[in-house]
C-alpha cells in the first residue's frame, strides 16, 4: 500500500505524485497549534479514551509520514462523499462518477452511521436507509468505487478509509482517516498509521482547538529538542516533527 520511494511531492494534486515519499516542503501560510509533552517513556499510556468532541476547527489536514505516505485526516463528526465540484464543498472528494453529495458518513459516541444520498452498498448490501457501520466492511459507492471501512484501533473511535478500487480523493492521499479524539501512528498493524521501522508509537490527540502530541522517545521540531512544554506550542506549516525513528509533518488543507 506504501511507497518508498525516495521523493515525495508538494502538490497531493498532481497525478504523477502517488505514493511517492521524501522530505516535505509546505508553505507558511497557516499554522496547526501543538501542544508538546514529553515524560518517561513507561511512566504513563500513550492512549486516551476517545469522545466525541464537538469542536470541528481542524476540520481537515494532511499528514505526511516520511517514507510511507501522506494521508488526509476528517475532524468533524459528519463527512460528506461524492464527485468533487468548483461550486460544491465536502470533506472527502473522490474523484469518480458520483454524486456530488453521494453519502454521510457520521459518527456518534464512537458509532459510525453511512446514510446513502445515492447508490451505496456494503458488503455487496445495497442501502436503502442509514446503516451502522462495523468494525471492518467493504463500502461501494455507485457501481465502482470501493473503500475499505475499518476502525483498527481498540482504545480510538478514529476510522480509516482505503480506497482499493482505482480512484484517488482529493487532495490525494494513501488513505483517510476520520479522526475522533486521537491518532495513533507507529509501528503495529492495528495503528491508524503503520509505520514500519518506527521505534514506538506517536500519539496525535485534539486538545481544544488544536492537536497535542505523546510519543514514547524524545521530539524535536525544526531540529530543536523538545523536553517539555507547559502550554500549547504552535507548529507552523513547513515545520517538521522528528523522532529517533520518525519524522513527519503536518498541512492544513
């Protein structure tokens, strides 16, 4: 599913860019407010116990993960699917022949609904109403796009959708997650974000209107160390987030 190729575009947009993976270079156009902790790797989980919250200020941002991808991440609680249009604004475009407004994902406490608004099937089940999700299923809109439904982490309500048909959203992105209060990216297959090679989980969770960061190994940003922060610590776009095992960085889109 992974690219390691050694370069990685700036422009999500441009077809020739799919799975391609290097060092990130955003503009300064906004910024993603952190909030940065580091403790004794043991002393304390790494994971918070997901609610629903009601703020949606993130709204949307890209992720990108040197050497393994660049994945757009849905804060509010109702995502809207369809065909992407200049005078149409939803969360997840995909490019295909869809509706503009093709389905609504929802979620409420920790609880995934998809309300069909035209052809929409599971598991090869064509809907006629809202349908609770599970777990993990095959969501078809229209007769060909195909999206992998699943929800791999036990302690986050956070989902994520891999399309395995041959469309791409909009920004494009290896896959798009549906964050609730935290995202867990590391090395174990039941991440949000597998991560091969990592040393050990890095834990993005909401904190008011901005994101806050757990990871198990010392941080730094733009090279500087991070030890520890009593308040929030902003994180302009372009910055990067770096571990012994990791870097990453963030893009609000």
């Amino acid at each position: 599913m992974f690219s390691t190729s050694p370069r990685f575009s700036t422009s999500p947009s441009d077809d020739a860019a799919l799975g391609e993976t290097a060092l990130y270079e955003p503009g300064v156009r906004e910024f993603v407010s952190l909030t940065l902790r580091q403790t004794a790797a043991a002393t304390r989980p790494l994971f918070l116990k997901d609610t629903m919250p009601s703020s949606a200020a993130l709204s949307r941002f890209m992720i990108w993960v040197d050497s393994v991808g660049g994945y757009l991440v849905c804060t509010d609680d109702e995502v809207v699917l369809g065909h992407p249009a200049k005078d149409s604004v939803i969360a997840l475009p995909i490019r295909a022949d869809l509706a503009r407004r093709h389905a609504i994902l929802r979620r409420e406490a920790g609880t995934y609904t998809i309300e069909p608004l035209g052809k929409v099937s599971i598991d090869g089940r064509p809907l006629t109403g809202p349908t609770v999700l599970g777990g993990e299923q095959e969501i078809q809109l229209g007769d060909t796009v195909r999206i992998k439904f699943t929800m791999p982490h036990a302690l986050s309500a956070t989902a994520r959708l891999l399309l395995t048909s041959p469309h791409r959203t909009e920004p494009r992105a290896d896959a798009v997650l549906l964050m609730a209060d935290s995202c867990v990216l590391g090395p174990k297959s039941h991440c949000h974000i597998e991560c091969r090679g990592w040393g050990g989980d890095v834990v993005l969770f909401r904190k008011g209107e901005g994101l806050a960061v757990r990871a198990s190994e010392p941080i730094s940003i733009d090279g500087v160390e991070v030890v520890e922060v009593a308040g929030p610590a902003d994180l302009p776009l372009g910055s990067r987030l770096e571990g012994e095992s990791f870097a990453l960085s963030l893009e609000q889109v």
